[in-house]
C-alpha cells in the first residue's frame, strides 16, 4: 500500500519539496501567473530559484560634499535635549541628552504596553529567498498556507495552490468576467493541481484536492472556486479540466468554452 503524506508549504523545506513540472518549460517554484495578472508567467525561471541578496541602500544624495561638516542640529525646544553645559548658544551646541531613569534609552527599541495584546510577528524567510516561496508565505500568519505537497512513498507526486480570492489578481479578472458569480462571501480559489507523470492515474489529484477543500472549511470559507482550461493540453496546464473539477464535487458555475469556472459550496 502506498504511504501518502500531505504537507503545508510554508518554509523552504516545504517549498523544495514542491515536484517538478511535466513539462520542463513550466515550473511551479518559479510560476507567478496567478499572482501577477499582467506580466505573470509560467514559463521556467532558474535564476529565481538563486538566492539573491538584497539590493544595498540608496545613498543619501540630499548631502552636500562641499558643505562643512555640522554636528547634528539642536533644538532648544526639544524635551529630549540636555540643558546642562553649553546652553543654547555657542560651540557646544550637541549636549547629550540626560539618562533615562525609568529603563533603557535606547530609541531604537520600542516600549511594550504591558496591556496591550502581544501581536505574533509570524513565520518569515530569508530577505534573499527565492521570490515564489516569498508570495506563498506572505500570508501565513494571516491566513496560513498557500501551498501543499503531497508525497507518495517519500516522493513529491502532486502540487496544489490555492488562497483568498484577494491574493489572485488573474482569478479576479476571470471572476470579473461573470457578474452573476456570488460576490458575497467571497470564495477560496484553488489556482493549481498538477502531478508529476510517473504519479498520474492514481488518485493523487483528487486526494489532494479534496484534503485542502477541508482545510479550507476549517479556515471558515463557505464556498471553493477554480478556474480549468478545457484546451489545453495536460501537460500545459495545472488547472486541469472540468471533468476532474466534478469528481472532486465542484459543479459548473459557468460554462465557457474558454474561461469556465466551476464551484463548489463547503
């Protein structure tokens, strides 16, 4: 029996797991056409998948080279500025300000509100990791997981992504075509489900689908939407078609022959 395991992508451990795409000219960690309605793309990047440092901080063009060099300026009217020594006037004009006697004075760090609710900074990756991995956790500590992998005998066989509508711009615009979809509440979106070859024919898929159409339940959305491509070939696409969309209980919302939507209610 083959042992199958479903996990979240939510760090880099998770995002190399994502499988490759059985076309070479595609690639899931790199594909940003849901997320990018205008310039987004399928097609395969290898130079995302490198890290890439952050660009250095713009140098601060408002100095003047040829000015003299100036102390910081002083403000007599400032609370903060010590009025021991030089006064207001004359060279000594840069006093430091006195200690601060109820903790630390560093400026830098912000004073905690005992009573104020603590608020979770959330999971984050690296400044420098790849871009895909940066769009499917740029949610998490808000709505969790963008992404989930399922894993056949210790191997990555399938990919599903999915999301609020709000985080899909392309799937906007194809809801945008429909006035008469439901626009409250707005549904969860299921933009990819693909399988490598070798994993085709076994149920994967539909495993997958229908574990994260629960997982979606429990995140409290009341309906599920996608967006297949009845043309195109298998290999081209990872929205599938609308015959695996009714397998997995979605029903056809709208009957396009290019742009269909389907659904189904949670």
């Amino acid at each position: 029996m083959t042992a199958v395991r479903i996990l979240d992508v939510t760090d880099e451990a998770g995002f190399g797991r994502i499988p490759p795409c059985a076309d070479p000219g595609f690639d899931h960690r790199t594909c940003d056409f849901w997320e990018d309605d205008r310039r987004g793309s399928k097609a395969s990047r290898l130079s995302w998948l490198e890290a890439t440092p952050p660009p250095p901080p713009e140098p601060d063009r408002s100095a003047n080279p040829f000015a003299p060099t100036r102390g910081p300026a002083f403000n007599p009217f400032d609370p903060r500025a010590g009025t021991g020594g030089a006064g207001f006037g004359g060279a000594g004009l840069g006093v430091a300000r006195p200690p601060n006697p109820f903790g630390d004075d560093d400026d830098d760090e912000a004073i905690e509100n005992p009573f104020a609710p603590r608020r979770d900074r959330g999971p984050a990756v690296a400044a420098d990791a790849p871009r895909k991995l940066q769009l499917l956790v740029r949610g998490l500590s808000v709505f969790g997981s963008y992404a989930k992998v399922l894993e056949a005998d210790g191997e990555a066989a399938a990919w599903c992504q999915f999301g609020p509508l709000s985080a899909y711009p392309r799937a906007q615009r194809v809801r945008e075509l429909y006035p008469k979809l439901p626009s409250s509440p707005l549904p969860a979106v299921i933009t990819c489900i693909a399988t490598t070859k070798d994993a085709r024919r076994h149920g994967f898929a539909k495993q997958l689908v229908l574990a994260v159409v629960d997982d979606l339940a429990g995140r409290g959305f009341s309906a599920v939407e996608a967006y297949p491509e009845p043309q195109a070939a298998p290999d081209a696409t990872s929205a599938a078609n609308p015959a695996f969309w009714s397998t997995c209980g979605f029903e056809l919302a709208i009957d396009d022959e290019r742009f269909p939507v389907v659904r189904r209610e949670l």
